[in-house]
C-alpha cells in the first residue's frame, strides 16, 4: 500500500429517531394537513370553476351582442336598412342624394330619432331624387371609421355630385321644415 492513500472509514450513522408522540396528537398533526391540502384544491376547483364560469358568460354576451336584431323600419317605411354589400350601390353609386342615418341599437337618444327621421323620410318621399338610409356602426366599422363616427345619432346629407365629401347634419335638422330650409342653398327640390 502506498502511504500516500489514506483510507477513510465511514462510521454507520445512526439512526435518528422522532421523539414519540401521542397518538392523539399525530392524528391531529394529519388531519391538519389534510384540511390544508383540502383548502388548496378547493380553492384551485372554485377558482377554475369561476374561471370557466366568466369565460362561458363572455361567450353568451358576445353571441347576444351579435346576433341582436336589427331594429325594423315599419314595412312602408321609405328608409332603407342598409348592410355592407348595399352600402356603396345605395350611397355612392345612385344618382340621388342620399340622408344616412347612423345609430345603435343600445343608445336611448338613437331610439327616440328613429320615429323623428321615419317621419322626415315619409313627409320627403314626394322627392324623387332624395334617399333616405340608415346603418349600424357595428355591422360596417370600416364605413364608420371612413365617416368618423364617434358619438350617436349621426345624420348625413351625400349630395350627388359630392358624395365624397358629406354634410353632417345636426338632430335639429331632423324636421321637414328645418331639412329644407337649412339645404336650400345646396339643392333646390320641388314639391
């Protein structure tokens, strides 16, 4: 054997033992820790449970929102309900002048003006070269955005000739007498 080497001798550890409680205690101890782990996973399940149960009314809104109906026009009604394919034929395209009438179905103020302009469309309706549409943003938002609309009701006035530059008509304006007096000097229509 060579001196260099040394060998190391390893005692057996001893074994350490718990001190000894009751058994009492010990079922204590384990029933304690049972609650805590019981604690831990109902929480976990209430908050999943919680979780799936936000996502699923998120879902429920969102196909509420979307599939909302449109609000109707009475059926002789001269207004046109507008989507995004009639759109550009109706506004743009006709050789008439056009009044579009931006609303939502969740604003009050919009509500109340739909009578006013269904009343402003059917008392004009002798004029044949007058149309009078209405969209919702939420169906067209790149027509909305194009028109910059921020606030509800909107009215606008395309004139033929100018239908890349609209007239934003204001709420008062919404009444026969007001219509044809403030556009007098942009068009003239006979009764």
């Amino acid at each position: 054997m060579d001196s260099r080497q040394t060998y190391k001798t390893t005692l057996p550890k001893e074994k350490k033992t718990k001190q000894q409680t009751p058994i009492r205690s010990r079922l204590q101890l384990w029933w304690l820790k049972i609650r805590r782990i019981d604690t831990e996973y109902l929480s976990w399940v209430l908050l999943s449970l919680l979780s799936i149960a936000s996502i699923w009314l998120l879902i429920y809104l969102a196909s509420t929102v979307q599939n909302e109906p449109q609000i109707r026009m009475k059926n002789n009604s001269k207004v046109q309900v507008l989507d995004f394919d009639s759109y550009s034929s109706v506004v743009y395209s006709s050789d008439k002048d056009v009044v579009l009438f931006i609303f939502t179905t969740w604003c009050g103020h919009c509500l109340d003006m739909i009578p006013r302009y269904m009343e402003l469309a059917s008392n004009l309706s002798h004029i044949e070269d007058l149309t009078f549409a209405a969209i919702q943003p939420r169906d067209m938002p790149p027509i909305a955005r194009k028109l910059d609309t921020r606030s509800f009701p909107v009215f606008y006035l395309f004139l033929r000739g100018q239908k890349d530059s609209p007239i934003r008509l204001d709420e008062q304006e919404i009444t026969t007498e007001q219509f044809l007096q403030r556009r007098n000097d942009k068009f003239t229509y006979s009764k």
